[in-house]
C-alpha cells in the first residue's frame, strides 16, 4: 500500500479515495492488494495455452487467493489445484506465480522441499493502520468459504470400489 502510495502521490488524491478505488477493483491478501479475478480475467478471456475460459480461470485464481488469504500456503501445491480447479497444469502455475513463487527450503530433517512464498511479504502495517478494511475483506473471503469448500469435496473425494452385486455362481464338476 505505502509504495501504491507513492506512485500516485498527488496533492488531491487522499489515503481515503485511494482506498475507496482498491475496495473496488482489487482484493486484500494479507495486508498486499492484488486485482479481482474478473478484471484479470475478463468476460471474453481465453488462456493462450489451453483455451481456458475467464470464468474458469477466475474460479481457479479466486481459489488461490482464499487459500493464500487464510494463511495456507501448504495448499499451493500445483497437483492439488489442478485437481481442485480442474484446470491444466500451465493454468495452474500461472495463477500461482501471479502471487507467489517457488522457493526450496530445508526441512527439520534437513530434505530440501520446494515451497511456494508470497511475491509479496504481509504487510502488517497496513493491517495494523486499517483494521476494519482487513475485516471487510475478510468477511468477503468468509462469504465464498463454502463453494471453496464445494470444490474441494467434489473434486478430491476418492472414488470407492465396491463388489459387484451380482450372485457369482459356482459349479460343482461331476465326479
């Protein structure tokens, strides 16, 4: 926020309409303001890779953001999105480094994992000075939290293998 700030210093334009503005074409992410999917992704939008319609792609990037904006970077798996979204892989990435990119870090058995981190690190100093927009924004994420949900049991439930229900008759041969 401070270095959108600065780019737009201008005597008449105020923290507040700056503020106004974002609330109506972008979303919070941990105290970082990023686009609405829909304006990303217009109406008439078709990914160049795949032919991926906006629609789609707004409901792959909305899930992304939900996952970052509860804090669950764990959830940035590629293979897990796809899944989940039931976009290509190449879609899937590029809404992942639209936010984030791929780090490697070691783990308490000193493996090295890939994990993803914000391009952006939170900026808890805009929660802090606005609290209520946080709230807002938050509220909104809490809103769409089932079809997130939805998607995520739909998607990721594991199909079930059930016996045949038809009687398997078994000859005795004749001695």
């Amino acid at each position: 926020f401070s270095s959108l700030m600065e780019m737009v210093a201008a005597p008449h334009i105020t923290v507040e309409k700056v503020l106004r503005n974002l609330a109506l074409c972008g979303v919070m992410i941990r105290g970082n303001w990023t686009l609405q999917s829909e304006i990303l992704y217009p109406d008439n939008f078709i990914s160049l890779t795949n032919g991926i319609t906006s629609e789609l792609m707004c409901r792959g990037r909305d899930y992304v953001l939900f996952k970052i904006a509860q804090s669950d970077m764990t959830a940035l798996n590629r293979q897990r999105i796809t899944t989940v979204t039931q976009l290509p892989t190449e879609e899937s990435r590029e809404i992942i480094e639209s936010v984030a990119y791929l780090t490697w870090k070691q783990d308490e058995c000193g493996n090295r994992k890939a994990r993803w981190e914000l391009l952006k690190p939170p900026d808890v100093d805009f929660e802090k000075r606005h609290p209520e927009i946080c709230q807002r924004q938050e509220l909104l994420w809490k809103a769409q939290e089932d079809k997130f949900l939805e998607m995520e049991q739909e998607k990721c439930e594991k199909r079930k293998r059930t016996r045949s229900v038809r009687d398997i008759k078994v000859e005795k041969p004749d001695k």
